[in-house]
C-alpha cells in the first residue's frame, strides 16, 4: 500500500486507500511523537497488510525505549540505514511485545536491542502466536526475572539469522533465547555468554531452550553459556532437532554440558564440534534422552561429565556415526561415551582415542561404558571402529545386553583391558583386541596384537583419525565377502574414502578393519575406473574429486526418521514453505563428484540463459531445477574437476548460484556441471559445455606486469527469502515517505 493519506485530525490520522505496503520514517529518537518509532509502529498497527519501517538517523543512534511497544500487525522494522542503530530498554521493562498472527512475519533487521529487562518473560522481546523472523540483529545484556532472557516467543515460529544473541541472563530457562510450541530456524549466528538461572535447579539451556517445536539449526556458534540445568548451550525438549555444522564450545551445565535432548522425536547433531564444555553430571559434550532415532557425527573433544564424558545417552536409540571422540574425560565411567539405561547405540566408521581416560578409581571406569559401569543398556554394536591410546583402567565395557562388535580395532588401553564383558557375551568378530581378561573364538579375532596405528592426526575429511601403518594386520582384515561381491554399494570409510575390497587368498575379499580404510578409492566401486591408492603417510588424504569434506556416500545403517524442519523466509509477507516428504531425512547430503563430466541430456544454464564461452575470473550466475528440495548441488568444471561453490535447493528443487571462473583454468573446452540429487533419491547432473579462450596477455605498466586476479567464490546456501532484502531497499527509496505522527 501506499503512504498513509490524509490529514491529522485531533491526532490521528486517517488513512487514505490502502495499496501494497506502507513505509514510515523514523526520523528521532525520541520514545514518543511524531516521527518517533512508537509513533511509527502505532501507524503501522492501524495499516493494513505488512509494513516497513525505516531509520533516517545519524550513525550510532540510541533509541531509548521507557515502555513496552505493542506490534499487532505484521511489519518489517529494518534499521540497516542508520548505522549502528541501538533501540536500548531501561532494565525493567520489555521493549516490544509481538501480537502479530503467524501467516505473516513479523521482521527485525539492522540493529541492537539492548538494556531490557523485568519480571516477565522475554526480557527484551516478547511474541505470541507470531512469525518472528531476525537477521542481523544483536540482542546484548537483557534480562528476565522468568524464561527467555532476550527473546520468548510462544507459538508460531521464529527464524534467527546472521545475528548476535549475548551476554543475557534469565532466571528460569533460556538464557539467551526460549521457545515453547514454536518452531525455531538459526542460520550463521552467534549465542554467547548466556546464563540460565540463578539458584533455580531447573534453568535448562543457557544459551537456547526450545521446548514442543521443530528446531534446525546450521552454521551457529554456541560458546560459553551457563546454565543451572540440563544444556549448558542448548536445551531441546520434546519436538524434533536437527543440529548442522555447528560450533558449540565452553558451556556449561548439569546434564549436558553442551547440548541436551530429552523427549525429542528425534535429535540429529551432525558434523559439528563439541569441544571443552563440562557437565555436572552427564554428557559434557551431548546428553540425549528418552528419544528415538538421534545420530551424532563430528567431533566431540575435551568435554567432562562424571558419566559420559563426551557423549551420555540414557533411553535412547542413537547411531554414532563418522565421529571422532578425544580427549574427553569422566570421574566415574565412560569418559567418550555412556550408554545408560535404556539406551541403544550403535557406533560406526569413528575414533576414540588421544588420551580419553575413564576412572581409575572405579572398577568399571570405563572410557566406552555400553551398560557395565552399573547401568542397563539395550543391545547395542561398535562396527568399523578404531579405540585406541586411551588412559582408562577399560577400553570398552559390555554387559549385562549383548553388543556385537565387528571390523573394530580396540588398543592400547593404559589399564591394560582393552575389552571387559560382565554378565554377557559379546559377539566379536574380524576384530583386533589388544588385551583382554575376558576369551573371544569369534571368526577373524586377533588378540594381544599391534595395529601398528599412527597418532591421531588429519588424514583428510573432516575429523582426525589414526592411519595404519604399511603391513598393518588389520589390513584387509575385515569381515570376508565373495571375491566377485562389490559388498555394500559406496561404502565409504571415516575420511569419505571409498573403501576397496582386496584378497589375501584369491577366494574372498576384505576391507579393513577399523574406522580408516589403508587402501581406498576415489570413486564408487563399479563407477568410472580409479586407480586404488594406499594410505601412505599419516598426511595422505583422499583425492579432489571428492573433497575430504564430504559426507560419506553412505554408511551402512537403517535410516533414521528424523525430518527436516520447515524454514521460515526472514522477509515478510512471505511465508515459508514446508518442506516436502521427499526431503532427506538427516539433513541435506552432499553429492558425489564423478571423477569425470557424466553424460546427460539435462542442461545447466545461466541468468542469462545459455552461453558457449567463458572468460577466467569471469563471475557466472548458474541456474539449475529438477532436484530434491532442501538437498545440496555441488557446481563443478572440469576437464579437470575443480569444485566452484556448493549451494542448497530451494523449496521446489531449484537453484541459482554465483560461482567463479579459475583464473588460472586452462584454455579449451570444458564442462560446468552441477551434481546433486532428484526427488526420488537417485543422482541428477546439469552439464552446460563451454570454451575459454587463451586469456589476453598481461598488461604492462612502470611497476611492472599487473597479475590476473585469481580465486574462486564459493556460493553457502541461504534462509530462503534473504535474496529479498535486497530488493526491498531498492523499493524504499522509491516509496513515498512521511513522518508520523502519535
């Protein structure tokens, strides 16, 4: 709609025919009056449909707010104009309350919110039943006498992104953020030196608590929050979590020292760092319980508990898979990881090692504890596993429920018990077992043998593991197939190095033992020919065309039911929309880069529709459709493979990216082809073939030959909708402006 029309009568205003959008100026800061912020949120409330509102103020305004401002109309209140914007609260009352409906977002972008505080929850922000979107917004030093020390919202969904929330305090739960019957979106964001609680027990989640909601959450830093409860960092309870990439370091809590999940449908925390954060009780790192289908992957390090030092998972079913856990420690039992009662874990392709010590002072400290530190756990397995170099008096403990153990290396335990069962017997087979009290006559068992492994160290991917050495008998040990079998389809080893199949006496075949493959593969057995190569030196890493990065194709575990979350635009009126069934269930995947350009009729194109040549350092906008919404596409030029940028699918399967021509890329002909995955599971490619002419010579001028600029840019995925901001400033400054008036 357009500017509000008409004249004040006894002020107020009247409004004249309603448009698209209205935008109002704030131009004082002043807490009331005309052109005041309450005065524009007071007109936009009486507006129909969305507005905007703007700041025309000199850098490093302060906008002191005496009383809370009720927003009951949806309204994109966007401070990026006025530089270091701050809109600051007088420490014992709210500054907005948020009334809004949920069909549109409410929206709040370019500015602090800061000083706030009372009694009440939400210290500074308090919504209800609305769709609350923040994109570079910084919540600092609020406070609440009850939960959600910055921010409560209670109903509907709220979507956080490129934004600060620190150095908040509330007395109940949710130091820095609390949600309950909403869904919660945080992208590329900061939560920090929060506290939740004071002398109240049950204070959970310092940083964040999110109670019945879907929670995703990608590229967030969690560091150094402080909560009385469970989750040091972040509470989830009941609902779904998904947890991607993120960083969550120095927390502190009761169960949980980092993260903690009771109650979920299904908690995923998936390649992240766990690092250095302490519980009181359970789980330093990660503490799940009374869920289903939770995984774990990444790296868990240096985090303390009395139980679980790592990782505690108590009436749970939870894959750990393609994690490293070190350096962690426990008073009692299970320093890397404790299953407890109730609890099913099975652990794949992983390393525990680097000095993670269990009690010597208990008889079971355990540094794995499935069940025979005094707790009951449900059957569970450890499969392509390496546990090695640990200071516990028990490598792993088992009992009283079996655990079948196989291709496991399980060495070096400084307490000289490599593996204990009590009251069970545990299924091991083609595994290494240093030392033991306790007899295996499994298939394939080597007992009182070196792996001859190396240190933990970075052989390529993502985490550490430890390589072995050349001669290792854990070599083309494993678990035997049939010599003509191609055994799991791209089986992939920690390191997202397809392992390769070998024989020893020309009838089977075998991988290795443990969580690295010694000789492995740069493409899936059966796919384009790739010279098999050995592990080499503790440094060798697999090839570029598939990046150590990378997920592994697959890993050999049952899916688990825990769904994506919808994600909410941050720019309203758009509503976000949800995410298909087809979305893959664990977060998005990447793609496998083949070695060399597939053949498809499937076509790549551009912005600016189809080209044929390209320059080097030429920047490309790369359109593509047809995959699976919310998965990942990976953009790559060959002859030879060369990743340019990796960008996520929006909510129909498509995409569109800017990437960059190599400057240093060779003259000739070459192939852009963007790989990734279609609706029904299966690979899709877009090709577009092009030619890049020999680049001009370099000019000369008195300082000598000026050299081509070279890099490449590499496009992230983004909160869909973000791509609108931009726009709508273009928009505002052709909008009619006016002042409003109380």
């Amino acid at each position: 709609m357009a500017a509000i029309g008409g004249a004040a009568v006894g002020g107020l205003l009247t409004a004249g025919p309603a448009e698209a959008e209205e935008t109002f100026v704030v131009t004082t800061t002043a807490d009331s009056g005309a052109g005041s912020l309450r005065a524009a949120i007071l007109a936009a409330n009486s507006a129909p449909g969305p507005d905007v509102l703007i700041f025309e103020l000199p850098p490093d305004s302060v906008i002191d707010v005496l009383t809370p401002m009720l927003v009951s109309q949806p309204v994109h209140i966007d401070g990026a104009r006025a530089l270091n914007l701050t809109v600051r609260g007088d420490g014992t009352r709210r500054i907005l309350v948020i009334n809004a409906g949920a069909v549109e977002t409410t929206a709040i972008s370019g500015l602090t919110i800061s000083g706030a505080g009372g009694p009440q929850p939400g210290g500074a922000i308090y919504a209800v039943n609305s769709a609350v979107a923040l994109d570079d917004v910084r919540l600092v030093d609020n406070t609440s006498g009850d939960v959600g020390g910055a921010l409560m919202v209670r109903g509907g969904r709220l979507t956080i992104a490129r934004s600060v929330i620190s150095d908040n305090r509330a007395a109940g739960a949710g130091g820095g953020v609390a949600t309950v019957d909403a869904d919660l979106y945080v992208k590329s964001s900061r939560i920090a030196r929060n506290t939740a609680g004071g002398e109240d027990p049950e204070a959970h989640g310092g940083g964040l608590y999110v109670q019945s909601g879907e929670v995703e959450m990608r590229g967030v830093s969690i560091v150094e929050n402080e909560a009385t409860g469970d989750g040091g960092g972040l509470m989830v309870s009941t609902g779904k979590a998904l947890l991607a990439d993120l960083e969550v370091v120095d927390n502190t809590g009761v169960n949980g020292g980092g993260i903690a999940s009771r109650g979920t449908l299904g908690t995923s925390v998936l390649e992240s760092v766990v690092r250095d954060n302490e519980a009181s009780q359970a789980g330093g790192g990660v503490f799940i319980a009374d869920t289903d289908n939770s995984r774990v992957s990444g790296t868990v390090d240096g985090n303390t508990a009395q139980r679980g030092g790592g990782v505690a998972l108590s009436a749970t079913r939870t894959d750990v898979v393609q994690a490293t856990l070190s350096r962690n420690t426990a008073a009692i039992t299970g320093a890397a990881l404790s299953a407890e009662t109730g609890a099913e874990v099975r652990v794949d392709t992983s390393t525990i090692s680097e000095k993670t010590s269990g009690s010597s002072s208990q008889p079971h400290g355990a540094v794995v504890d499935l069940g025979g530190g005094g707790q009951v756990a449900a059957p569970s397995s450890l499969r392509h596993v390496t546990i090695a170099d640990n200071t516990g008096e028990v490598g792993v403990v088992i009992g009283p429920q079996p655990v079948t153990v196989t291709d496991t290396i399980v060495h070096g335990t400084a307490g000289g018990n490599d593996l204990e069962t009590i009251g069970t017997d545990a299924d091991v087979a083609y595994s290494l077992i240093g030392a033991t009290v306790d007899s295996f006559d499994g298939l394939g068992v080597l007992v009182d043998t070196d792996p001859q492994l190396a240190p933990l160290a970075d052989n390529g991917g993502r985490m550490q593991t430890m390589l072995p050495a050349a001669g290792s008998p854990v070599i083309d040990a494993g678990t035997p197939e049939p010599l003509d079998s191609a055994g799991p389809p791209n089986e992939a080893d920690q390191r997202t190095a397809f392992r390769v199949l070998a024989s020893r006496d020309g009838v089977l075949a075998r991988r290795d033992m443990g969580a690295v493959e010694w000789t492995w593969s740069a493409s899936p057995p059966g796919s384009a020919p790739s010279n098999p190569s050995t592990g080499g030196t503790p440094t060798s890493t697999p090839p570029t065309s598939t990046p150590p990065t990378d997920t592994p194709p697959t890993v050999q575990l049952p899916p688990l039911d825990v769904p994506s979350t919808p994600t909410p635009t941050v720019v309203p009126p758009v509503s976000a929309p949800p995410v298909p069934e087809t979305a893959a269930p664990t977060g998005p995947q990447r793609p496998v880069v083949p070695p060399t350009p597939p053949s498809t009729p499937l076509t790549l194109t551009t912005d600016r529709g189809a080209i044929s040549t390209i320059d080097p350092g030429q920047a490309l906008t790369v359109v593509g459709t047809g995959f699976r919404p919310f998965s990942l596409a990976t953009i790559v030029i060959y002859s030879t493979p060369i990743v340019l940028g990796e960008v996520m699918t929006d909510a129909a399967g498509d995409f569109r990216t800017t990437v960059t021509v190599p400057a240093s890329l060779e003259a000739g002909a070459h192939s852009l082809v963007a790989s990734g995955t279609a609706p029904d599971g299966s690979s899709r490619y877009l090709r577009m073939d092009v030619v890049m002419d020999a680049p001009a010579p370099a000019a000369v001028t008195d300082g000598g030959p000026q050299l081509a600029e070279t890099g490449a840019s590499i496009a992230l995925p983004v909160l869909a909708g973000l791509g609108l901001l931009a726009a709508g400033a273009g928009l505002l400054v052709a909008a009619r402006r006016r002042a409003v008036q109380n």
